[in-house]
C-alpha cells in the first residue's frame, strides 16, 4: 500500500522574518519614544550648578515659584 508524501513549503519562514523585523522596528520606536519623554522629564528638574549652605545657581528656569519664610526662635 503506498504512502502519500506531503512537502511543506518554505515560503512561510520569509513572511516570519519580515514580521519579525516589523516587530523589531515597532519596538525601537516604542523605546526612543520613551528616551525622549523620559529626557525631557529630567531635563526639567536640572539645576546644571549648585552649591549648599550658600546657594550658587549658574543656571536656573522656574515655571512656578513659592517662597515661605519661616522665623526661627530665638
């Protein structure tokens, strides 16, 4: 009695390797587009030069500022 023999085709290990890429490439946009709102983040809390028990600022932005004052006792 004889056998059928099946051949699988290998055309489906190209259309993997494209997806593969696009997946690739999804996910290094995904992770610069994190980069960049992460740097931009801490670019927002930067002091670029500080010095404490006498505050020296070389460069300094403030959106909002709020000062309290507190009277120590004598």
């Amino acid at each position: 009695m004889p056998r059928e023999v099946t051949r699988q085709t290998k055309a489906a290990p190209a259309t993997s390797l494209l997806a593969l890429a696009v997946g690739a490439a999804a996910f290094a946009a995904v992770a610069v587009g994190a980069l960049a709102i992460g740097r931009l983040a801490v670019g927002r809390l930067t002091i670029r030069k500080a010095r404490f028990k006498v505050l020296e600022v070389d460069e300094l932005t403030v959106h909002k500022l709020r000062v309290l004052e507190e009277e120590r006792a004598a």
